[in-house]
C-alpha cells in the first residue's frame, strides 16, 4: 500500500491544508466529467472538523480507485509536502476509513 494512503487509512495525516487537495478534485472532476465530486473542505468548508475533512478526503480516493484514477490521486497526494498534511490529534474515528483494497 502507498506509503501516503496508508497515513490517512491509518488517521495519521487527517487531510492536505495545501492547493493539492484541490488539484485532486479538479483531477477527479476533469477525467469523470461529473459535477457531483464532493468539494474539498478548504476556505468555504474550513469551519468543518478534522473529522469532517478526512471523511471528505477518503470520499475523494474512493472515488479515485472506483474509477481507475487512484494511481493519479496517489502521485497529486505523494507531492504534498509533509508540513502541509495536518494530523491527526486523535479525534478521526478509524473505522470509517475503508478502502477496497490495499492501495
């Protein structure tokens, strides 16, 4: 599994604070072609909680891998740098973090 993926699997990165989490919507909605990508919770979703923005985050990569785009979401989420993923304070509930598979 991606050294990235696993992070945020395992509640260790909660979501990227940088422009890459919008890169990775714009990705998702320029290859699907649909207008129904759930938005990054960054400047108008900022007031959400940590929890809140991972759940979006792994809605994200979930649609990522349903559609053969993971590798892409993989590579956008790998060029974050470390300073800018904000992590985890022990408040993202592990559970909800389910994958198909071992990205």
């Amino acid at each position: 599994m991606c050294d990235v993926i696993q992070k945020i699997k395992d509640g260790i990165y909660a979501y990227p604070e940088s422009i890459e989490w919008g890169h990775l919507y714009k990705m998702l909605s320029e290859n699907l072609g649909r207008d129904d990508i759930p938005l990054p919770l960054i400047l108008g979703g900022s007031i959400a909680s940590d929890f809140d923005k991972n759940k979006r985050l792994i809605e994200q990569i979930i649609i990522a891998e349903e559609n053969g785009l993971v590798e892409e979401a993989i590579k956008i989420l790998s060029g974050v740098p470390e300073d800018h993923w904000v992590k985890s304070n022990g408040n993202l509930d592990k559970k909800a973090v389910l994958f198909e598979g071992d990205l």
